[in-house]
C-alpha cells in the first residue's frame, strides 16, 4: 500500500484549520482519496478532529475543495 499527500491546506490565524488529502493505493491497485483534518476552534476551545474516504470518482465529482481536486488530478496526469 502506497499513501500519498497531493495537497495540504492551512487556514485560520493561528493555523487552527488543517486538511491533508492523500492517494491511497492499495497492492491491488484500488485507488481512493483520504481525508483527514484537525480543525481546532480557539475562542470555544472545541477539537474536530477525523478521516474520511472517497472512491477517486466521488472525490473529483463532489463538492470538495477545488485546489484539492485540482492537485488531485494533476498527481493522476
């Protein structure tokens, strides 16, 4: 299995958003996009923190950040 990051997206005054997505294949070749994020509220003091995937179908054809597909499918040529 081969885990890829193809973009990384900070946001917030304190850095507090982060999102990461990456390629995942597996050693049978099923490809799919994970999510993961760590989106820390400052004045309420609150953590969400998850993961989450995606078919590389879903992911390009849903309502996910555009630079994230973007980098997406420039990694897929």
């Amino acid at each position: 299995m081969s885990r890829t990051q193809f973009f990384k997206r900070v946001k917030g005054h304190v850095s507090q958003y982060e999102d990461w997505y990456y390629l995942v294949e597996e050693d049978d070749g099923k490809k799919y996009v994970e999510h993961e994020w760590d989106h820390v509220t400052v004045n309420g003091l609150s953590q969400n923190v998850g993961t989450k995937r995606y078919t590389v179908e879903e992911f390009l054809g849903g309502d996910h950040f555009t630079g994230a597909q973007v980098a997406l499918q420039k990694l897929l040529g």
